[in-house]
C-alpha cells in the first residue's frame, strides 16, 4: 500500500460537510414547535429521527433539554428506539453528568454523548470519557455568548442551558476541551440561536481555527446562505439546525443541493 | 450440504454489536449475537465488529477464547465480515498504544494515519473500488461511508485492497480476500450504501434467505 502524503489534498475537502438536524426534547417529547404535516405525531422523537435519516441527513442529535433525574430513563427509551430506524451517527445531549451516564447512552445505541454544564463544572469527565469510551464518543458542547463591547470580540461560556455565565472564554475552553480529550466541539451561539439571522461567524471561525477537532456551527440558521457561510468562512465541519428543518423551510436535500452548486462536498 | 442459514455477531464486549444487529434486523435477518464459539462455527455468515483501541480488543479477543475461534472459521473460508477495529485486529500488529501483535490473519501492519488532516478521521469520505464485486452491487464507485478511526491497516498483498479512501494519504477501506471481507468504515452508521452492503454481504454468504 502507498502511504505518501498527497500534497494537493487540503484537509478541508477530504470529508463532507455534515448536515445534522436536532431534536430538542423534554420529557421524551420534541418540543421546538414544528410544523410536520406529513407525520402522525410530530412530536415524537424516532418518527422526527426517522423522518431526518430517510431525507439524507448526515447524523441526528438528540438533546433532552429538560434533563431532568427522572428524564433519563426516557432518554434512554428513545436512544433505543431511534437507534432501531436510523443508521447513520447519533449524538446524545442533555443531563450527561458522569462516565455511568455516557456508558448508558453508548449501550442505548448513542455513537456520541454531548457533555455541557457537567463538563465545565468537572472538566475531568471529558478526560475519564475519553480515556474510556475514546474521543470519538466525547462531544463538549458550548454556549457562547458575546461579552458585550468587546473589542477584539470575546466570547463567554455559558452553562445550565444558557442562563449561569461560567467565567469562561470560548476560545480557550474549547483548546482545554480537546486536551482533556473532546473529540468535537458543538458551538452554539447564544446571541444567534433563534433568530434566524445566521451563525455568529466569527465565534466559529475563532473556535475551529483554534482546535483540530471538528466544529459543529449551530444557532441561527434561517437562510441557506448562513449554511453555506459558516462552512466557509466559519470554517465549521458541520451544521446543526432545528427550526428551519422543523418548520420545513428547507428540506435536508435542499441544503445539501444548495451547497453542492457551490462547491462544498457533501454526502448526496 | 445445506448453507447454514444463520448469521452470528461476535459478541466479545469490545463491538457496539446493538447498531450492527440493528441494522441487520432491518433487513429482515435476525442475527445471533453471540460470544459462544461453537455457534460462531456453525454460522452461515459471521459478522466481526468493533470500537475502541486494537490492543484492548486484542486481550479481550485472547483472554475469552475468540482468537482461535476467529482463525478456524477464517481457514475455512466462511462468509466474513470484519469492521473497524474488527478489520484491523486481523493485522499482524498494531502500533496502537504501546503496539501489540493481532491475529497475524492478514499480512501487513496497522498504523497511525500520517500527520496532516484532523485525527482521528471522523466523518463521511469516499470509497473508490478497485474490484468488482457483488458486495458493491448498487453502489456507486465514490459513495460516502462513515469513518471512526486514527489508525488504519496496511496489507501486504496490494492484490487484497477492495476499496480504497483519501485522506492525506490513500487509505486501505475495505478488504476482500476470498470471502473474507473487511471496512475500516462502518457500514452500520453509513445509511442506505453501508445497509445496502450488509444486504450483498448476506445475499452473497446465504444467497436469498431471510
């Protein structure tokens, strides 16, 4: 087998971009208002996952952001039933405290547990998770919102779904993260997220040029233009979006299409 | 002799076998998830998955037994599937971790991907195929696999390499030897092609029995 370097590959277009739709859950049950019509029960989260893996989309998240004690048996429940109809990566999110925790998911039929506030306030879990279940299961996610007039821009860490500042910096969080052993990060702009305005830009391109994990851009998409622009520009490895699949705004394969016209590679 | 009709998947601790038996039973087959080496002999198809690092799942594949059981049915020529850390523990070694010896079944080295792009190599990437083969049927040269791995195989035998991928350098992603078959890709995770696999890999080992 050759094993030489090829030189004129850049590492951004080796893989596709990914294109992963999130289900935001309470109780078990999807809960950003959807406008499905062509499923039986909206709010359900293996038909939504099933619905999402039969369009083409690349990974599904799941995140219970109630994540409450008593949720977690039911998070459990849908992991395994998604896991039945969707064959493609499943990253689960929400009230994952320990490695027992993201032991429970993997077994459930996660590919990837997403670790928030518990990473923060005990950064030795990412390393335990890694060292474990390896990096690939290990996804930080952060909340990042803009310290106001910061100039140039700064970005805090925020836990608890967005409501505690953590006294952290983004940028330097997440270089933290992938020492300890993250093996993706998962950006959300707090500032962005539901208003449909786009991706905070310079907070992905800050943290993915930062890193040497995959960025997952996510919070404000609301226009295909702001897909095509974190992935370039921002330099994300993949999208996340809830409300413009949701409401059927855009189709998966309409995203994809739209980006294959430009040039992005993506999985068709 | 009859073809035997059931499907086993080595079931040693190591593998996420749920995804793997998931996605086999939504083709209809109901496969036999099983650590029991006398049913793995009998098997008419042998599923071998795997996750996590070569060294632990090499001592997990020793201390239970599998390794003797793995080689038998491969010498027989038994319809086998190997992925991932399944296809690279077929090796003769691995420099994972502090390095260890595999089960010496394909000639040739594992080793870390060369510095350059992202490690581990995560995502969606292509598969060119280098031979005809009924496992690729209705897949297009070029389809999109799902990719978990920092390290990867390197056969001896260019004359073994089905399928090959590009990443900084040209990675060995599939194996055909007989019929023994092997993905650094997971075709449980990579959508309609990597089903679309599962169900050649079925058809060719049982021909059309559910």
């Amino acid at each position: 087998m050759p094993w030489e370097t090829n030189d004129n590959l850049g590492d951004d277009i080796l893989l596709t971009k990914r294109i992963i739709p999130c289900l935001d859950m309470i109780r078990g049950r999807v809960v950003k208002g959807t406008s499905f019509t062509d499923l039986r029960d909206t709010g359900d989260p293996v038909e939504m996952a099933a619905f999402y893996y039969r369009e083409g989309a690349d990974e599904i998240v799941l995140l219970d952001i109630g994540a409450t004690i008593e949720a977690r048996e039911t998070m459990v429940n849908v992991v395994e039933r998604v896991s039945e109809q969707v064959f493609v990566p499943l990253t689960v999110g929400g009230g994952v405290r320990n490695t027992d925790d993201i032991r429970r998911m993997l077994a459930a039929g996660a590919d990837k547990t997403s670790i928030n506030t518990a990473a923060v306030h005990n950064p030795h879990i990412v390393a335990e998770g890694a060292e474990r279940f390896g990096s690939q299961c290990i996804v930080l996610a952060i909340d990042a919102r803009e310290v106001a007039g910061s100039k140039p821009r700064r970005w805090e860490v925020l836990t608890h779904g967005g409501r505690t500042p953590a006294g952290l910096d983004a940028v330097q969080w997440a270089r933290q993260a992938v020492e300890l052993g993250a093996g993706e990060i998962l950006l959300t702009s707090y500032d962005a997220d539901g208003s449909q305005k786009g991706y905070d830009l310079e907070l992905t391109r800050a943290v993915s040029t930062a890193v040497n994990v995959p960025v997952v851009a996510s919070g404000g998409a609301g226009h295909l233009d702001h897909v095509y622009q974190v992935l370039t520009y921002g330099k994300a490895d993949a999208i996340l979006a809830a409300s413009i699949f949701h409401f059927r705004t855009y189709s998966i394969v309409q995203v994809k299409e739209y980006l294959m016209a430009k040039g992005i590679p993506v999985r068709y | 002799m009859p073809v035997p009709r059931n499907i086993a998947v080595i079931d040693y601790g190591a593998g996420n076998v749920r995804s793997v038996a998931n996605a086999l039973a939504s083709l209809g087959y109901h496969p036999d998830l099983t650590a029991d080496p006398a049913r793995i002999l009998k098997a008419g198809a042998i599923l071998f998955p795997g996750v996590g690092a070569g060294p632990s799942a090499m001592r997990e594949l020793d201390s239970s037994g599998m390794s003797g059981c793995i080689r038998q049915v491969i010498a027989e020529n038994r319809p086998f599937l190997a992925i991932c850390i399944g296809m690279q523990v077929l090796f003769d070694s691995t420099q994972e971790g502090r390095g260890c010896d595999c089960l010496g079944i394909i000639p040739g080295e594992v080793r870390r991907i060369p510095p350059g792009p992202k490690i581990p190599h995560m995502g969606w990437n292509r598969v060119k195929q280098h031979i005809r083969h009924p496992v690729f049927d209705g897949i297009p040269d070029g389809a999109s696999f799902y990719f978990v791995h920092s390290y990867c195989g390197r056969p001896a035998d260019p004359t073994v390499v089905a399928g090959t991928t590009e990443y900084g350098v040209t990675l060995c992603s599939m194996i055909i030897k007989g019929n023994l078959f092997a993905t650094q890709f997971h075709p449980e995770k990579s959508g309609k092609s990597g089903l679309r696999m599962f169900a050649n890999f079925l058809e060719y080992a049982l021909g059309n029995q559910r």
